[in-house]
C-alpha cells in the first residue's frame, strides 16, 4: 500500500516544556511508576505518523518523523516500541542513515555524531509488522483489531500501549503535536486525533490526514479503523462564546443506540465548560467499536467507547461524562507521573457526580456520602496520591479522589471551589502537574489552611470523614 503524499505540517507542540536540569531529570527518573518505559534524554516537539493498513492481513506499514529535542548529550536515542510484534526496517537520525539496535523493548537510534543538550534533532523510522495489545499489569493494552470479521481496529493505550503501534517517548509529561497520515483500502475510514484536514484516495486506498497541535501525551494518541456512521453535533464555549463542532462515529449496526445515549454531549459541554472554563481543544467526539472494551478511554478530543457501552437506555451516561471532563484534567493538564493519577481520575469520576446533581438525579453530597460508607468498609485503606503502580486504576482512587474533592467543595463553598478548578486549569492549561502543585494551589484559593485536610484525604490511609454537608452544595 501507498502513503499519502507529504505536507509540511510540522511547528513544533504549541506548548514546550522548559529544559530539564540534571538534578531533575535525575530525580523524576528515581520517583516514577513504570520507569522502563519513556526517557528523560529527550523531549519530544512532533510526532508525524505515516500509516498503512492492511486489515485483510492485519499489517501495518510505518514511518514515523519524530521532531525532539537533547535534554542531555546524546550518542544513542532510546525509543518505546513493541519490537516483538513490530520490526524497524529503516531509520534515520538527521537524515543520516543508521543501524536501528534493540534493548528489550528499546529500540536504540545511535546518534551518528553526538547531540549537545538542548539541540533539537529529527527521527525517521521505518517499521511494520502485525501490531497487537501488549501484556502490562494491566492486562492486555494498545492496538487492538474490532468487528466480525476482524477489519477494523482500535487503540486503548492507557497506561502503556502507546508502543504498540508507533514509536515514542512513552512518558505521560512527553507531550508534543501529532499529524497521522493514514492510508485504508477504499470503503474502510480512519478516526485520529484532532481534525480532518484532508482525504483524498489513490485507486484501491483513501488517505486521511489528522492534525492535533496539543500538546498530547503518547498515551493519549488513538487510532481507528473500519466502517462508521458519523454524526456532528455543536455546542457553544459559554465563556469564551466559541462554537465547536463535535463528532461522534459509531458502527451502523449500534447507530439507535449510540445517537440516544451520546445524545447530551453538547449540553454536558456547554455545562462543564461553565464550571471548568474554556474547553482546551479543537474539536470533541466519540467513537463507538465494534468490540467489548472494559473501560472507555478518554483519548484526546476523542473518547473511545465500547459497544458494551452504549445500550439505547443512557445506563453508561456517567461515562460519557467522565470521559469528558478528562479532556480538561487529565488531557489539557496532565499528570508528571502515573503515581498522582488521583488528579486524573478523581477529577473526572466528581464531574460525573455534579453531572447526575445537574440533571436532577442524586446530588454530589448524596453520591459523595454513599462513597464514603463504602471506602470505610474496606478494611485497608490507600493512599491515593501514591497508589503503588499496580494500583492507578483502583476503585479507591477514582472514589475517594471525588470524595476528597467534595470534602474541598464542601469547606470551600461553591463559589470559591468552582473558581479554584477553573484556575487549575488556566494556570496549567497543557502542562504537567503533580499533586504537591493541586495542594499549593487549592491553598492559594483561601484564606483558610486546607492543606492538613487535602493531606489527610491524599496520603493517610485512614479515611477522614467528609464535613458536614453545606446548604449550597447539597441541591438534589
Ligand atoms: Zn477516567
């Protein structure tokens, strides 16, 4: 199969990441979960991803440009890449040929003179093969193949899978632009992140070109393949005033269903850009697949959905939500590390509360006091902002990172906590964070010290009780 034809695309991510000092890159590679992926020798700008897909035969033809830049002196550059199922034919390091090397699952550039810390430098990789889901604590993760036959695909990658379908810095705060060229046979489509910019077709193949100026974290980059029913749908950006078009796909055969229970995204947007400000991205939608997932992924501006997910009857709607508000945190504001996940999923699992408190179901205190009676019958408890590694995606995290968001609200009151989200967002809008960064700015918020609570609530494992509920944060 043929490429699509190549378009200068590359500027560079919209936000750059400040320069690294030893010390630092020394001690965030010491304190982070999942060491062995990702590097701090480089930071990547662009991503510009050329990809053929052979659904009959499952394989897939790459050559990724990837712009970055030397945090340090470089002889080698070290890439993720499931180089079990994946092989590098080819690569280039500026444009000088080299012989691609393996260090498990590292592919290993050697740098054809050395890069001084702070140079930028370019990529080219050409690889393929027959990509699949990688095994991870997580189970199996990334790539994925949909429907029956088996012709199109799908890709899942939180927390690890980005590897398995494109090579990376595979760090969650390597954030850069992305462009995916992708080439399909006729009558099939390709989603991606971002927008459309072009589609054009070449005999028996049709190229579809994306463009997501970030910045977008690895994990994040998501690819679909197969045949879609699309639907637009607007909504206004009630600060800003700006109108954006959204887009959801879906296989035909679940169109009744997916059309009714996606039905209230305009108005979740128009909503939470309300509480949260203006919403960071392009565009926004969601694609359904032709497959069971066990949790949808909050892809940036494109949330990935399950066919488990969508049942005519809204009974996932919570998720629709959730997904949703990660676009502001979790996406636009990301984590440094996956040890303050918390900031991710507690963020997006109270959305849902005040969503079901928006559309006049039980109320955030309600969901929040029923959460707290089923955290304090386990009999251990966790610290949520450092979970362990195995342990990001516990329940405890998403549940008691809510709960300790309410207990904010709650001592807060309402105005103060809204106005205290939408300047965690503004003043971290595509950047990196952690949760000492959430405890100085809540604390910045009020008069009041709310950091001996947000310490409780986030390192102890005993679990603090919510304050009582307050007037204005109790509407049902
Ligand atoms: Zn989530």
């Amino acid at each position: 199969m043929m490429w699509c034809s190549r378009r200068a695309l590359i500027r560079g991510a919209a936000l750059t990441p400040l320069a690294l000092t030893a010390a630092d890159r020394l001690s965030r590679r010491a304190e982070r979960y999942f060491a062995s992926h990702g590097t701090y020798d480089h930071r990547t700008r662009a991503y510009d991803l050329h990809l053929a897909y052979d659904p009959a035969a499952g394989l897939l033809d790459g050559r990724a440009h990837v712009h970055a830049v030397a945090e340090r002196t470089l002889r080698q550059v070290h890439l993720d890449l499931d180089l079990a199922k994946l092989s590098v034919h080819d690569a280039l390091v500026d444009g000088v040929s080299v012989r691609p090397g393996r260090k498990g699952n590292k592919l290993v550039l050697p740098a054809p003179r050395p890069i001084t810390a702070g140079t930028p430098f370019t990529l080219e990789i050409a690889y393929g093969g027959r990509p699949g889901p990688m095994r991870t604590p997580f189970g199996q993760i990334g790539w994925d193949r949909t429907g029956d036959p088996h012709d199109g695909t799908l890709v899942a990658a939180q927390p690890l899978g980005a590897p398995s379908w494109f090579p990376c810095n595979d760090r969650p705060d390597d954030k850069a632009e992305f462009t995916f060229r992708v080439t399909v046979p006729r009558g099939h489509q390709a989603l991606a992140n971002g927008t459309l910019l072009e589609r054009s077709s070449t005999g028996s193949t049709e190229c579809w070109t994306y463009h997501h100026p970030g910045p977008m974290a690895p994990y994040l980059a998501a690819l679909y393949t197969g045949r879609f029913t699309h639907e637009t749908w607007h909504a206004r950006d009630t600060t800003t005033g700006r109108r954006v078009t959204g887009r959801n796909a879906y296989p035909v055969h679940l169109s009744r269903q997916a059309r009714y229970d996606l039905a209230r995204q305009p108005e979740m947007f128009e909503t939470f850009t309300g509480w949260f400000g203006p919403y960071p991205f392009e565009t926004y939608g969601a694609v359904v697949v032709d497959a069971d997932l066990d949790q949808p992924v909050e892809n940036q501006t494109v949330s990935v959905f399950g066919r488990n997910h969508v049942d005519g009857d809204r009974t996932w709607e919570t998720l629709v939500a959730h997904e949703l508000v990660h676009q502001w945190y979790g996406n636009s504001v990301s984590l440094r590390d996956w040890r303050d996940i918390w900031l991710n999923e507690g963020f997006a699992t109270y959305g849902e509360w005040l969503w079901s408190e928006h559309i006049g179901e039980d109320s955030a205190d309600t969901i929040a006091r029923a959460a707290w009676h089923s955290l304090a019958k386990k009999h251990d408890g966790l610290r949520i902002a450092d979970p362990g590694p195995g342990r990001i995606f516990d329940d405890r995290v998403y549940t008691r990172g809510a709960c300790t968001l309410h207990a904010l609200r709650l001592t807060l009151g309402d105005e103060r906590f809204f106005a205290m989200l939408r300047a965690w967002h503004d003043i971290h809008r595509g950047t990196s964070i952690d949760t000492a960064a959430f405890i100085a700015h809540a604390g910045r918020s009020t008069p009041a010290t709310v950091e001996p609570l947000l310490s409780a609530w986030l390192y102890d494992k005993h679990l603090p009780p919510l304050p009582p509920p307050c007037a204005e944060s109790t509407r049902s």
